[in-house]
C-alpha cells in the first residue's frame, strides 16, 4: 500500500541513519528549514581540492527527509563539485517529473515513489538543497518554501 | 468500549445526518473516506451546496442598489444571512454582524480599524499561548506599529489558560484582551465569560476568536459580554471565503472604515466622502453573495440539528477517540483540558507525525499533521508538530476504530 513510498531501504536509512553526526573540520556547512514540517538539517561537507572527501548531517525531520540526508552523505563521498550538483538534478527530476530513471542515482532511486505524494517532495529534497547552499558556499539558512 | 458505541449511537442519528454530506461517499486509495480534518474545514451539506447552486442558477445578481427583480432576491437572501447570523450569536441587533472573509480577516479589521487609533505607544495587548497565528500576527503588527507591547497568558501542561497569571498581566495600559474560545491546535475550550469579565474590570476591551467554538458549542455574544467576536463560515458546514465579525454598536460606530470603495459610501465628491452606517461602513466592495448566502444555508442547518445536540454527541465521540488512542503505546496526547473540544492531537514517539498522516492517508483516513499554525504551541510542547484528528458530528464511532487501526499500521511500519 504505502510500499512503494517506504521502501526497505528507505526505512533502514530512517532507522538507522549513516552518517548522523557533525564534522569538526568540515570546510563547508549549511542548514536547511522546511517550515511545513518543522524539518531542520545541518549539512557537513568536507571538499578537498574539488573533491568531496566526507560529509555528514544532524537534525530532525521525517522519515523521508532523514533517509534522503543519509542516502545523500552515502553518495557524495569522491564525487566533483559539479558531479554533485548534477546528481542534484538528476534527483530533483526523478521526483518531479516522469523521465526516466538516470543510471548515475544508483541507490537513490529508491525515492522514484515520492513523485506519487506531491505533499512529501519538499520532505525528500531539504537535504539536497542545503546541499546546494553548502556547495555554493552562501550562509542561510535556506527553506523549501 | 461497545456501551460507549451504543450510547453514542442511541442520542445522535448519525447515520442520516451523514446523508447530507455527499463528499462523505466517497473512497480514497480503495478504502472508504475517514474524514478527521473538520477543524481544517468542515463538509459541506447537501442544503448548503444546493443554496449556492441555486443563487448561481436563478437569483444571481449583485446585490444593494438594484432594482431589477434578481437583485432585490439576491440582496433579500444576503442581508437573511445577516439576520441569521445575528440569531445564532445572539447579538442584540442586526446591524453588529459584519460579513467578513473569515475570521483571520475580522480580527485583521479590528487590529487595524480599531487598533491604530486606540492603541498608543506603552499600551498593551493581551493574547495567549495557544493562539492561532491569524490571533497573533494582526496584534504583532499593530504593536510593532504604534510602539505597544503584546503580552501573553501563559498554559500549564493540560494546555489550559493560568488566569492567575493573566490577572498578574492586566494593567491599566491593557488595551485589548484577545483570546480563542477554543484551541485549533490542542481542543481547549477556554473560560471566556471569565476572561472578558477580567478584561473588562480592567478597563480592557475583548475580542474572542470563536473559529474552533461556533461549529462546536452554542454562542452567545451578549452573554459572554464580548466586544468583538469573530467565526469562519467553512469551519460550520458553510463556503471558505465568508465569516461574521459581530461587534458591539458603540465600538463599531466609533471606528473608522477598514476599506475604501463602493457600498461602504453616503455621498461620494473628490473633496469630501462620507461614510455609510453600519454595517455597510466595514464592507466595501462586491462581497462574497454566493458564500454569504451559502452561510445563511449552513446557520439553518445547524439549528436545525441543535447545537446542544451537536455538542453532546461530539463529547461523547470525543471519550470514546481519547480512550481508543490512549491504549496504543507510545502515543501522547497534546492537550488534555478539562474542558475540551472533539480535537485529538497527538505524537508517537520516534515517528514523524507527517509520515504518520501519509500511511493514514493511504487508508483512506484524512488527518492534519504540522504546526496547525500554532508554532508557539508547539514549541510549548516541545514537539516540532503533532497529527490531530479534528471531529465533527458525522463522525463516527467506527472511523475512531479505523483511525486506532491505521495508526497501528503506522507503528508495523516504523518500528
């Protein structure tokens, strides 16, 4: 019934998120607000040269938006700047539009259900547009709305 | 739990009242409906959706002024609203109901019209912790604006008002108390006859947001001697886009317009305009006639099943839904007054309350999951925000059970 929105994988990374925690020397941060839910996220990132080495969150929100951070610090791990911001679009689309599935998103297709629930779009994406202000180095806080 | 069923059963034919509801029909993702967001907006009955219907088929024509046959029907079938209005807040004249777009739209006139030219810098504003944003962000402003200080009355941990507390705040410079009749966000009917009563000893005025009290209870404005008192028509069975501000006619007189335009005018030159009386001063501009007169339709209906009727069948369902939740683990009540209206809020620990409403939703059960524009509320509570299950009196005793059985479902899922 609700399966194809909490997939197994969904429900690990709720349950037990990777990655949770903040990062001293991080060189990059950024907080993410979604006023609808209450949801707050702080991003680590750690960039060297153009490579993100590590990255990691804290913070509370729902079951979507906790899996997505954790998938998300699972997947930048050695990616470019602009490999990362390209993988941001990629899953943007996955959740808002009906074209096909990118090979690059590997585990994180398990969030193609969430283009059936309009109202948990914004859940799934507050960490990938923290990202996006982490990335570009700005310093707000940045919401969904 | 089964006497429960049947003494809830036995006062109330909800099963026929629920046939004046068509959107009740219905199923959501193959189950039948659970509607449990009446305080979000109530259903509408069929006499109300056939009232606009029949304004937009054969009566419809702008209103006042007319003298063509469909503008007096439709200005008769308006201003009966009006009429309507004044009986069931039990005003004392008609001329006091101000028809409004809802209730965040009267308390907005009365911050801004009466407000700006009463309140003073160093005057005070008394609100409460339990508000709905749209009964704190007007006096914000207002304060912000002439240099006043909004003060707040504070809640214990039921979500009951400390009137000890809101005594210690009353003070020759309050100006204004403006406090809910009852909680949108934690069902708390609060002792307003009281709370105006102080208000009043302390020279104040009071203006009640009865939103969450008009669907619920009966209301009488000149015995709870409020100055101000202001309803949405969505939240009792009527149209979104209309409500009522009822006003004493003194304070109405004495105040400015809240809008310039057409219908609130006497005479109108490019040196000089003077104003209508009331009510029609507050009420500039083509109004909302379909939903006025939608009002008037929901203000019959509800009479007709008795709000002492409404209220005790409600209560009853409001027992049976508090004791059905309290047997699932790990769930908390948010809000626990004494005096309680049918809204059951709630959080589980560990589980979101969004990804709660969407596994409910998924059965067909229709919940509001968020702050229920109360962020100060929640903050009281500690809670980023709850799941509330709002009812009204075509719920049933068996939806109750649907809803303890889809939060089970929740708790297989996330546990």
């Amino acid at each position: 019934m609700v399966d194809d929105l909490y997939q197994e994988i969904i429900l690990d990374h709720t349950k037990h998120p990777r990655n949770c925690h903040a990062m001293a020397d991080a060189t990059r941060s950024a907080e993410g607000y979604n006023p609808l839910c209450g949801d707050k996220l702080k991003l680590f990132i750690k960039i060297e040269g153009d490579v993100v080495k590590d990255a990691s969150f804290v913070g509370s929100g729902c079951a979507i938006s906790t899996a997505s951070a954790s998938l998300m610090t699972e997947s930048l791990k050695g990616k470019t700047r602009e490999e990362a911001l390209k993988l941001l679009d990629k899953f943007h689309d996955l959740l808002t539009t009906d074209t096909p599935v990118s090979k690059d998103l590997g585990k994180l297709v398990v969030f193609c259900g969430v283009r059936d629930y309009p109202a948990r779009v914004k859940c799934a994406t507050l960490a990938w547009h923290t990202l996006k202000t982490a990335l570009n180095g700005t310093a707000e806080t940045v919401t969904t709305e | 739990m089964s006497t429960v069923r049947n003494e809830i059963a036995a006062g109330f034919d909800v099963q026929k009242v629920r046939e004046d509801f068509p959107v009740l029909k219905q199923t959501i993702h193959g189950m039948p409906l659970v509607y449990l967001d009446s305080a979000a907006t109530a259903q509408k009955p069929f006499a109300v959706i056939d009232a606009i219907r029949k304004f937009h088929e054969v009566d419809c024509a702008n209103i006042h002024r007319g003298v063509h046959e469909l503008s007096q029907r439709s200005t008769a079938a308006y201003e009966e609203t009006r009429s309507k209005a004044r009986r069931f807040l039990n005003a004392r004249y008609k001329n006091e109901l101000i028809f409004v777009r809802g209730t965040t739209e009267g308390i907005n006139l009365v911050a801004s019209s009466w407000g700006r030219h009463n309140v003073k810098a160093g005057d005070e504003i008394v609100i409460s912790a339990m508000e709905h944003h749209s009964n704190i962000v007007p006096w914000q402003m207002l304060c912000e604006e002439q240099g006043a200080k909004l003060r707040v009355i504070p809640m214990n941990g039921r979500g009951e008002l400390i009137l000890e507390e809101y005594e210690k705040l009353l003070n020759p410079r309050t100006r204004m108390v403006a406090v809910a009749h009852v909680s949108n966000a934690l069902g708390t009917i609060n002792p307003v006859r009281q709370i105006i009563e102080m208000a009043h000893q302390a020279g104040a005025l009071a203006l009640i947001d009865g939103a969450q009290a008009a669907p619920h209870m009966k209301v009488d404005v000149q015995a709870l001697d409020a100055d101000f008192y202001a309803v949405s028509g969505h939240k009792i069975m009527g149209p979104t886009g209309i409500g009522i501000l009822y006003g004493k006619t003194a304070l109405l007189n004495a105040m400015p317009p809240y809008q310039g335009g057409g219908d609130m005018i006497k005479t109108v030159t490019f040196e000089k305009t003077t104003y209508a009386d009331l009510p029609y001063k507050f009420e500039a501009g083509t109004p909302n006639i379909a939903g006025g007169i939608g009002l008037g339709a929901a203000f019959d209906y509800l009479n007709h099943l008795g709000l002492d009727q409404i209220a005790a069948y409600e209560h009853e369902l409001l027992l049976y839904g508090t004791e059905a939740l309290l047997q699932i683990p790990g769930l908390r009540l948010i809000g626990t007054a004494r005096e309680k209206a049918a809204v059951l809020s709630f959080v589980i620990e560990g589980i979101h309350p969004h990804d709660i409403g969407t596994v409910l939703d998924r059965q067909g059960i229709a919940v509001r999951t968020g702050h229920h524009c109360a962020q100060p509320v929640m903050d009281w509570f500690h809670v980023p925000a709850t799941t509330r299950a709002s009812l009204a009196f075509y719920n049933t005793a068996a939806e109750i059970d649907a809803l303890a059985a889809g939060l089970k479902k929740v708790k297989e899922i996330f546990s």
